[in-house]
C-alpha cells in the first residue's frame, strides 16, 4: 500500500497516524479480505511495512505478518501483541532517560549542539547547510572535509573518546547527528536507545523501540521524512536554499524524549485482539513454505519499483537493531566516499526491485500460494506517468498473465470504484492511468 506521491515512499513509520489518514484504503483492503477469507481463518500480510495493514486486520483475524527487514517485526509486533508493561514503570524509564540529558555523550556533542541551535536562531543557512553537507562526525573523521564546523568536530571526537563512552552508545550521534537529526536530536536517540538496551527485557522491547522508531520518523529532517538522502542544500546555481532553514526549525526543534514519551503512551494503549499472532522476520519464500493451513488468505505488497526499500529506511534499521553496521562506499569521480545517505552496508536489496529477478519472483509466489490452496490478494499501484515516479518493474499485465498460469480465477478490483473489472483489455488500461490502488484476486476453483 503507497502514498499516491510514491517517489517519497512516504508511507513511513509514523504508522498510527498513518493508520488514521489512510482508513479508506485500508478499509477497502479489509472488505476484500472479508470476502475470501472464511470467518475462523488466518491471514498473512506477507510484505508487511509499517504494519498498517496487519494492525487493521488483526481486530478480526489472527495475522501472520512477514517482513525481511527487522523494523518491521518490531513495529507490528508492538501493534499486534499485547505489552505487558505498567505505566508506572514507563514513567519511571522517562524519569531515568530525562536524568541522562546532562550525561558525558550531551557534554562530548555540546559544542556542536550549540552551533546548530544558533545557526537555528540567527537563520545562518552558511552554517545549516555545512551541517547537512559534513556534519556527520563519522564521515567528517574519514574524510576530513574542511568546514564552519570541523574544528566543533575535532573537539566532539576527541571528548568522545576522552570520556571513554563505548562506540555501540553513540552510533545514532556519530554517524547521522547534524544529517538526518539535529545533534540534540541525535544523542536524545543514543540516549534512550541505550537505556533500553540497560533496562528493558528482550520479550518488552519492541514497544520501546517502535516508540523510538516513530519518534525518529517524526523528527528526521528531509523532504519525504525517510532516510533515502540527506536535504539537497543548494539549488542549480550553489545558492543555499530556505528550505535548509524552514524545515530545520520544523523538525530539528522537536524534542526527541518528549515525543518518545507520547509515542510509548500511543503504543501502550492501543486497541488490541486476543487473537494469536505472529510476527516474523524472513524473505517471502520461507513465509509462504511454512503458513500452516488455518492461513486461508495471503495479502501481498511487495515493492513494484527498483528503488530498494531498505535506503528509505536504513536508519530504522540500525536503531531497531542496535548495532554497529559498516557503512558502505560509493565511487566518485574515481575516488572512494562514504555514500551519500550513510547507509548500512548490508542493507537488503529485494529481488522485487530488480528489472532481471522480479517475474520470477512473483511466478515463485503464485506457485506457492497455488500449491497451498491459498487466496491471494496482491496490491498494485498502477504507474501514473503525470508523477515523478519510477516506473513499475512488472507490468500489470505480466502479473496477471503469470497468475492465470496457477489461479483458475483471477479478477482485479479497484480501490478507486471499487468495481470489479473482467480480465479483459482493463488491465492495460488500467497500467498507466490515474487508477486508485489496485488489488489482483487470485482464487482457487
Ligand atoms: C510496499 S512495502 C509494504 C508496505 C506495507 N503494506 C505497509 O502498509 O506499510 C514492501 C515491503 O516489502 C519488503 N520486502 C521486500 N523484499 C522482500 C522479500 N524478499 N521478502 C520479504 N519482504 C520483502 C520491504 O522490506 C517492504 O517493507
């Protein structure tokens, strides 16, 4: 499920808000699982994001939700799954986490903190726009570019290993503090990532870390909130734009602890179930090989475009997992450089979003869930050539010749009209047009 605007790839993690802004298409996708799935039966949402569509259907199914990527499982798991956690005991966690605020990583990144929340007040775009540009202390130390804020640089790197604070407790700061975050922003992360780490037992995690989660997409300063690029500074002619400024004061000024705070509050007292879920972690081929029988329906929304997923949400990633990744390097103009977006270097590529891999991909899942005598209802976003958008990497009607081969009936409906439309010559109509989400109904005889 995608924003119509899908070059942004901005159906994020702020999932519950999501969740209210997208109702219309959730409740279509709902309504049509309601009409193949028998009322005692499961569903899988195989390709689960944000969890949106898992949380909808989990007040009247059990879920299976599958994803590849780690956040993922930690956000539907803190949607789905019921915590067991006072709120007592989150007030207390909010009263040790506001204690660290004068700890030894604030004081190592002071003086950077304090350049940026003036270059906030004087509207100095100089000093914004190096501190998107170089501001990362990681690259800064690799690459050694000069700018307004090196020396600040120098003295956060060497306070940082004077005080002795461990590489795994200021990663967050280190690598994305200034880029995607502001530097408060950034060692609030570290802060509360930590204390989670100190504090929190494995089995209670995930709702602290999905809290974090959409705390960091609320605050991330760049255009479609994720974490593809840093904010382009400058224009075609190296003027720095307002942009740099605008949404520095919009998003670099959130506290961090204080939505953290709320978000848990969110998490906390969700609605929830008494189904029995389940939440897992791995590539689509072991889900499907492995949903047991009472799964009657598969929900597919796999990536369409050969932009990888995984650099919309890299940083997501590295907080929900809470490790030290590599970061990968790109050439450039014969030489080596961090890449641009500082991204982890094992970030997955999907064989979705590869031209070369995709039909086969999708013939694997229609054979499984053929096989398995499952209904599958697989979301497509038709290519609206109007948009800045990359064109889809199968064709509406690939997928529905390749679903033919193994569903005896197949039919599409469209959230837009909600009509259901014959196969017929509609598919290739309904490739480039304005069409609303699309859903391809592939059903047994
Ligand atoms: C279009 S998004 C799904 C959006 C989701 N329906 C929502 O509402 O947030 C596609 C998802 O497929 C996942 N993905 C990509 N390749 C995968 C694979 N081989 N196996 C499992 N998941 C994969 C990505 O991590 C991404 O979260």
């Amino acid at each position: 499920m995608k924003e119509t605007t899908d070059n942004n790839c901005n159906y994020c993690f702020r999932s519950l808000n999501y969740l209210g802004s997208k109702l219309r298409l959730l409740n279509f996708i709902d309504d049509q699982i309601k009409l193949v799935t028998p009322k005692s039966a499961g569903v899988c949402d195989l390709f689960a994001g944000s969890g949106c569509v898992s949380y909808k259907l989990s007040s009247h199914y059990p879920i299976v939700s599958c994803d590849v990527q780690y956040y993922s499982k930690v956000i539907c798991n803190a949607l789905l799954q019921r915590p067991h956690i006072s709120k007592a005991f989150v007030d207390e966690l909010m009263t040790r986490i506001r204690l660290k605020q004068e700890s030894l990583i604030f004081r190592a990144f002071s003086e950077l903190i304090r350049i940026e929340n003036d270059a906030i007040e004087k509207c100095d775009l100089e000093v914004l726009a190096s501190i998107i540009e170089f501001g990362s202390l990681e690259v800064f130390l690799k690459e050694q570019h000069e700018s307004p804020i090196s020396d600040a640089q120098k003295n956060a790197a060497l306070k940082l290993t004077s005080f002795g604070i461990p590489g795994c407790e200021s990663f967050i700061s280190r690598h994305y503090g200034g880029v995607y975050f502001s530097y408060k922003q950034s060692v609030q992360i570290d802060i509360i990532l930590s204390t989670i780490k100190e504090c929190i037992a494995d089995s209670e995690k995930d709702i602290f870390l999905a809290a974090l989660l959409s705390t960091a997409s609320d605050i991330v300063d760049t255009v479609g909130k994720h974490f593809a690029q840093p904010i382009k500074t400058r224009d075609a002619k190296g003027k720095i734009k307002s942009l740099v400024y605008n949404k520095a004061v919009k998003d670099k000024t959130l506290d961090a602890v204080d939505l953290f705070e709320n978000w848990l509050n969110k998490y906390l007292f969700l609605p929830r179930s008494n189904f029995k879920h389940k939440i897992i972690q791995c590539d689509y081929i072991d889900c499907l090989k492995n949903l047991s029988d009472d799964i009657r329906t598969i929900y597919a929304d796999p990536p369409y475009t050969r932009d990888h997923y995984s650099r919309f949400y890299h940083v997501l990633e590295t907080i929900a997992l809470g490790d030290e990744p590599e970061i990968s390097n790109v050439k450039y103009n014969g030489s080596v450089r961090i890449s641009n977006g500082i991204y982890r270097n094992d970030r997955h590529q999907s064989v979705f979003c590869i031209k070369s891999k995709a039909l086969a991909a999708f013939e694997t899942m229609f054979r499984i869930a053929s096989t398995t005598h499952k209904t599958l209802l697989l979301s497509y976003s038709p290519y609206d050539e109007t948009k800045n958008v990359h064109p889809r990497v199968v064709t509406m009607k690939q997928l529905v010749s390749l679903a033919k081969k193994y569903f005896p009936n197949v039919e599409i409906v469209s959230a837009g009209n909600f009509s259901h439309n014959k196969l017929n010559s509609s598919e290739h109509f309904l490739e480039s047009s304005n069409e609303a989400e699309l859903l391809i109904v592939c059903k047994g005889a």
